[in-house]
C-alpha cells in the first residue's frame, strides 16, 4: 500500500493536475517502435492519436493493441498531411494540450511532461530543443539542422535553437488559430511562422534524442534538401521583398563586376569581349527585375 501512494505521488508530480492532454503520433511504418511509444505516452496523456499515414506494415494494428486511437490515411501523405490531421482531431477534442512526438522513438515520452508547464503559463507553441544533447547527434545532422534553423529564422524572424525538431507541444488557443498547408515535413517550419505572424507565445524546453541505426525511414539528405526547397518556397511567398531583392542584388552587383572588367578591358586597349558585356546586362536586367519583382509581390502580399 505504501508503494502505491508513493508511485501516486509520482504521476501528480509529474504530470499537472486537470489538465486534459491529447498526445499525438504521426507514424509511417513505425510497426517496430510504436507500441513502445504508445504505451510510455498513455501514462501522461488522457488519450493517445496515431495518424498511420499509409503504411505498408502492421504499424496501425500494433499502435492500436498498445491502445491508442487509430486513424488512418488510405496513402502516405506526408508528415505535414499526418499533423494537419493532428490538429482537425484536436479541434474537435477540445484539449488543452497536444503534444506532438515521433514515432520512432526518437523521443523520450518521459519527457512530455516537460512541455505541460510552459502551456499553462500561456506559451501557445513548445518546441523541445536538442541543443543541449548536440554531441549525440551525429555532425552531418547537425549541420543540417543549422542550415534549416537559420532558413527558419529568416522566414519566421523568430530566433528557435531547434527549429525541426519534431516533439512540441501546442495550447488550445494554438490549435484553434494555426493554419496550415504544408503536407511535408516543412510544415514544422511554417508552424512556427504561423505562430510568429499570430503573435502567438513560442518557448523551448530542453529534451534528449536517440538516433537509432533503424529508427527513422527517410534518408537525412533528401529529407533535409526537400525540406530547404520548402522553406526557401515559403519565404519567397511569405517574405517576396527579402527573397527577391537578396537574389537581384546579388545578381546586380555581379553584373556591375562584369562591367568594370569590360571597361577595364576597353581602357587597357585589350579586345572586348562579347560575352562578357552580355553577361553583365543579362545580370543587371535580372537583377532589376527581380528586385522590383519582390517590391510589387511584397505590396500584394501586405494587401492580403
């Protein structure tokens, strides 16, 4: 009977009080890991989603033997589809919190208490940082995680030290006014600008992470360049002056160099080169072009 009281007092300590949790998994044949991560994620929430989204495994049937609530897409759709499925089963749940972590144990479930606390002192969006556990991740990931994070910041202006990272935790009033399109794995990405531009409250809480040898099914590359050609896209849609007007300067000035070096030519008496003068008007045009390409598109977007 002691034991019992003291594994009570445990679960109240580590998971506040009268607060109604939904705890979601997106999940791509995850048959391996995911009755593991259903089972540690029950203790915490008061119901436990996996979107299966098309797979080709028993990952649906194991997730909903360990006891979670299933729904299933009829063909893989991408993560981005899976949360956007997430956040319309939220809605009509109308849950305090959701928490939102990988499928494939890549997160520690123990630690989604961590993102309870922050929600109810009014952030809208937790995002969990593996910042602190860098030397755990191998380098060619974290290296991409920098690439992505600082093409995050431009689009978002916010300043997240792990702006991928796939475990977060979303308030109510998050979910009601979230609004999101992406159906690949950009959509982490666009959450947060969505959250900035709806001056939503973001925080970060610490988390661990383990990569397995088997515990992802995407290729890191391709994930991370599919991802950057997302954000770079975003950016161009959400933020046309700094996209456009970046490349037409650079552009600009490289035409101006082209220039000097013919007219350095011509001064010199050396024989002009053609191609070198068409190089330099070709870079200028473009350049002009496209800064008040990205001046015209930035006072549409503003009209919006």
């Amino acid at each position: 009977m002691g034991q019992l009281n003291v594994l009570e007092t445990r679960t109240m300590t580590l998971r506040p009080p009268r607060t109604k949790t939904l705890v979601c998994l997106p999940a791509y044949n995850e048959e391996k890991y995911i009755g593991t991560v259903v089972l540690k994620a029950r203790q915490f929430a008061d119901e436990v989603i996996v979107v299966d989204d098309g797979s080709t495994d028993r990952t649906a049937e194991v997730a909903a033997l360990a006891g979670a609530t299933v729904i299933r897409h009829g063909r893989n759709k991408g993560y981005g589809a899976s949360i956007q499925t997430v956040l319309s089963e939220a809605k009509k749940r109308d849950y305090e919190v959701v928490v939102i972590l990988d499928a494939d144990s890549q997160h520690d479930p123990d630690e989604i208490p961590r993102f309870i606390g922050p929600i109810l002192k009014g952030a809208d969006l937790v995002i969990g940082s593996r910042a602190a556990h860098k030397s755990s991740i191998p380098r060619y990931r974290r290296i991409g995680q920098w690439v992505l994070s600082q093409a995050s910041r431009v689009l978002s202006r916010q300043k997240v030290a792990d702006s991928e990272s796939g475990f977060r935790a979303i308030s109510r009033k998050g979910i009601a006014e979230l609004e999101l399109r992406q159906n690949g794995f950009a959509i982490e990405t666009e959450m947060i600008a969505e959250a900035a531009e709806k001056n939503l409250e973001i925080a970060e809480v610490p988390i661990s992470v383990s990569y397995g040898k088997d515990g992802s099914t995407l290729n890191p590359v391709v994930h991370g360049l599919g991802n950057l050609g997302a954000i770079a896209a975003m950016i161009s849609e959400r933020r046309p002056l700094f996209f456009f007007g970046v490349f037409g300067l650079v552009a600009a000035v490289l035409g101006i160099v082209a220039g000097v070096i013919v007219l350095q030519a011509v001064g010199a008496g050396d024989e002009i080169s053609i191609g070198m003068v068409s190089l330099s008007v070709l870079l200028l045009i473009i350049g002009v072009v496209s800064i008040f390409t990205g001046i015209i598109l930035n006072v549409l977007a503003k009209r919006k």
